[in-house]
C-alpha cells in the first residue's frame, strides 16, 4: 500500500480512525488529499442504537449513522485506510458499512484493514495507527473498546463478496493485514 501511495499522487484517501495528524502530514506530503472520519468512537456512542422491540440485542440505525459521519457528498475514494475498525464496530453496522465503503470507491481502489488474531490480551487494545515512510506503522493506544469478533480469511473474503481480489499478510503483535481491491 505504501508503494501505491508513493507511485500514486493526487489519490483520494480515507483514513477511518482517530484523527492522525501524522497521517494527514504524510499523505498530504504525498500529494495525496485525506478525508478523516472516526467511525469506531462514533459508534459505540450509543447515539445510533435503536432498541428492539422483543429483547433482542439492539439494532442500528445505520442510515442515520452513515450521514453524521460518513455522508462524503459524491466524493470517491481510491484508497480506505480501514485500520482495525471492523474488530470493534457494532455488528448491525459492519454489512452496511462495507456496502457504503464499496460505493464509494472508484473501481480498482484498494482498502487496507487490519485484524486481530484474538479477542483478548495486550495486543488487542484499540489504536490509532500512524503511516511512516517505511514498512512498519506505528501504533499509539487509544481508547479501551474491546474487540468484538475476530475473523477468519474466510469471514472476511464472504464481508467484501463485492470487492475483486484479497491479500492477506500476516503482521506482528497478533495482527495480519489485507489488501482489499474493488
């Protein structure tokens, strides 16, 4: 992904995940342009929970939730920086936002996720991830949300059905990267 960053100015990129001032330097210095959107915080605020009717776990009420915090009024993007937010996200949102990240992406855009090994231990703590000109991006803990699910290659392949190719990459610290293409 760095490579594609490097080769690649003028992309649009979508960093999901706490703001990083680093990141936005990095790639601006790139000449790339950042859009920032936080999803992870906004929704586990509980502002767009909807309850149900019959004691079931409660719903959520993605459309509302997709236009406070990820409406980009036309704009496509080339590049999503997903970090671990699929880990940590409501699951009444995770189907719908991997829908809304599809349509908002140009075709032969790539997406970078990350995901964690195991729900649980020192390597599981929410981060913001920072883009440096090497190999490695360095983490810096964040906020203490829990990570709901861990996926498997398959989970994952059947997520982004709609997306063309997947390269998974195992990483240190309990964590292994994908490159999604759409």
């Amino acid at each position: 992904m760095l490579k594609h960053l490097k080769d690649e100015p003028g992309l649009r990129v979508l960093d999901i995940g706490p703001t990083s001032p680093q990141n936005i330097n990095f790639l601006t210095n790139l000449g790339q342009s950042v859009y920032m959107a936080d999803v992870v915080h906004e929704s586990l605020s509980g502002e767009y929970e909807v309850p149900s009717e019959d004691g079931a776990a409660p719903g959520f009420d993605t459309q509302k939730f997709f236009e406070h915090n990820l409406n980009f009024s036309g704009r496509e993007f080339d590049v999503v920086l997903l970090w671990t937010t699929l880990d940590y996200i409501p699951e009444g949102l995770i189907g719908p936002l991997i829908d809304h990240l599809h349509a908002a992406m140009t075709p032969g855009g790539k997406i970078l996720a990350i995901f964690h090994t195991k729900l649980r231990g020192p390597e599981t703590a929410f981060c913001r991830y920072h883009l440096t000109d090497g190999s490695e991006i360095e983490m810096q803990e964040s906020e203490p949300f829990l990570v709901q699910r861990v996926y498997t290659n398959r989970n994952i392949e059947k997520l982004f059905s709609k997306f063309s190719n997947y390269r998974f990459f195992l990483a240190k610290d309990n964590l292994y990267e994908v490159i999604i293409t759409r």
